[in-house]
C-alpha cells in the first residue's frame, strides 16, 4: 500500500488520518479459497477416495496371485499323485 501525505500543516489531519488508515492496512491479511459447491468438493473427495480404494484392490490382487498360483499347483500335484496311486491300483489287480 501507498500512503500520500503532504508536508503543509493545513493537511496534518487529513495525514494523521491517512497514516493510521496505513497502519490498519498493513494487519489486513488475505486468505483467499476457492469459491465452489460443497456437492462439488464432495463429489471430489468421493472420486479421489474411489480412486484410491481401486489402486488398494488392484495391489490387493496383484500380491494374492502368486499364492492363487502355489494353492493350484499344489492341488494339481495331489491330483496327479492321486490319478498315479489309482492307476498304480487298476495295475497291479490285473
């Protein structure tokens, strides 16, 4: 801010006047903030949290896969063990 004075005495009130206005001017603080719906500020959080909770799932899923995969092997080594034993068994009764 600029504060004009003269330096004529016949101006002292009006300076007296303009120097406390600056003074009071200078304490002015400005917080400025985006003027905007509350639906719309909502319906961001909402699509922030979405998409947070999507990137969740998906590493969710990518850790969970490796043990998918162990659980079917395993399964597919009891099945073929099984399948060998029962063959085994028609074998040997012949």
């Amino acid at each position: 801010m600029v504060a004009n004075i003269g330096p004529a005495s016949y101006n002292y009130d009006e300076t007296l006047n303009t120097l406390r206005y600056a003074n009071r001017a200078k304490n002015i603080k400005n917080r400025p903030r985006i003027n905007e719906d509350p639906k719309d500020a909502l319906l961001r959080q909402y699509q922030s949290e979405i998409e947070r909770l999507k990137s969740l799932l998906q590493q969710k899923a990518m850790s969970s896969a490796p043990r998918s995969i162990r659980s079917r092997r395993r399964k597919g080594a009891r099945v073929r063990r099984k399948i060998t034993l029962e063959d085994g068994e028609l074998t040997n009764k012949n």
